[in-house]
C-alpha cells in the first residue's frame, strides 16, 4: 500500500521496499539487524546513506538500537489474544494504562497487537516495557543527522487527504479485498487495510461490494486515522527537538 512509484524507485536506489511477503513473520529486531547490515556495505562505497520514515520504533532501533525482550510465556500470549478477540482492544488499552503509562501515551492505542505485545514484554520481564527499549545501547559505528519535516498541520492534513484519494483511485479496495483472507496478520493491521476489515467483518467472513456511501466512510476513516498517526509521529520526533529543522515551504 502507498508504495513508491516505478519511476520513484528508478530515480535512486531504494532499499526494504517489497522486500517480504506479508505473511514472513518480522519484527523491530530483525529490521534492525538486517539493517545494520545493510548499512555495513553501503559505507564500503558510500559517505552518506539515507533513511526516510517512519515508525518512531524503527527510528529508535536504526540509530539507537534496542535491546531484544524476552518472549512471553505461551499461555500468557494465549490468554492476551483471547481476551483481545473477545472483549476488544479497550480492554488491553486499561491493562497497559496500568502497567505502563509511558508506553500508554505514545503508542497507536487502535493497534491491539502492539498494546499486547507490551504487556507480554512487561508481565515476563517484570519492568515496563517502555523502560526495556529505551536503554542505553552501544553507539553506531556512524554519525546520525536527524531531519524532522514539520509542516503546518492544515498543509499536512491537505496532502494525507490527497494521497488517500490517489490510493483509492489506484485500487486500495481492491487490493484490500485479495488481502482480506489474511487480515490475522500483524503486517496487515495498518492504517489502510484495517478501515477495509472491520467494515467487511460485520457482514461475515466474505468482503462484500462496497456501495458509494460506504466506499467514502473507509476513505474518511483512513484519513483520520492517517492524520492521528502523523500526530503521534510528531510527538515522538521531539525527542529530537536539538536537531529540528523546519524547512520553509
């Protein structure tokens, strides 16, 4: 979804694009392995590489790196998923609100499979899971620059509304509907996808066609749910507040 175009792809060389299948299990840890290895040969060749996006984690792991958690204990996981199916994601939200307020505040509380991941972490380690990883970590083998793009917010509502619209136009829905068999999926409970899923899953386990009205209901839920993420997003960029440049429009 929202991938680059071909002719943005061949305009540089662009890594971890299409680079697995939605169905690979993947995770912070093994993106920040394979990306430091990455890394590791681009600087044979190359003085500086770029890193563009995205999840304020991701960030976190590519120039800070995070420590590995600890896997939870199977039944506690079991418990988690069954109490997520069939009471919803408010209730792992007032788990985590108790166990780790911090962690609390900064992640997609829409997200049940990240919320029950930090509470698995923080139940088996028996510390918050916010304090797990932000510990200090060994300093990169390279110098980090950090360039926040912070545009006004009307601006930036106007291009998510934009780039919607051209994703629906270049067959979100349809693209949705092929997917929608794994919609279990953690890779696929992302902004885009999951407006798509939960209005499919009240008419029963086959994506039905979409009338006008409710083709616009999705669009306007992606938009917002788009726009609360980049809000999320700002807030976690300001930990890098020393190294903000706001570039002029």
């Amino acid at each position: 979804m929202a991938r680059p175009s071909a002719d943005e792809l061949a305009a540089a060389t662009h890594h971890f694009i299409a680079c697995r299948s939605v169905a690979d299990p993947y995770n912070v840890f093994s993106y920040q392995q394979d990306a430091l290895a990455l890394l590791q040969t681009l600087f044979a060749t190359h003085d500086t590489v770029i890193a563009v996006g995205g999840s304020g984690l991701y960030i976190q792991a590519l120039c800070h790196g995070i420590s590995p958690l600890p896997d939870p204990d199977p039944d506690l996981r079991r418990q988690l998923q069954h109490k997520l199916n069939t009471e919803g994601v408010e209730s792992l939200r007032a788990m985590l609100r108790t166990l780790d307020p911090d962690y609390y505040h900064t992640v997609d509380l829409a997200n049940g499979v990240r919320i029950q991941r930090a509470i698995e972490v923080t139940l088996t380690a028996g510390k918050p899971y916010s304090q797990l990883i932000n510990q200090p970590s060994p300093s990169r083998p390279f110098r980090v620059e950090t360039t926040v793009i912070d545009h006004p917010r009307d601006l930036l509502r106007q291009r998510i509304d934009r780039r919607v619209d051209q994703m629906m136009q270049l067959g979100l829905e349809q693209e949705a509907r092929t997917l929608f068999p794994l919609r279990h999926l953690n890779a696929l409970n992302t902004v885009g996808y999951k407006e798509f899923f939960a209005l499919w899953q009240t008419s029963g386990s086959t994506p039905i066609p979409l009338t006008e009205a409710q083709r616009s209901q999705v669009a306007d839920a992606i938009r917002l749910n788009t726009w609360h993420y980049a809000k999320k997003q700002l807030t976690w960029l300001k930990k890098y507040a020393p190294l903000l440049q706001s570039p002029s429009e």
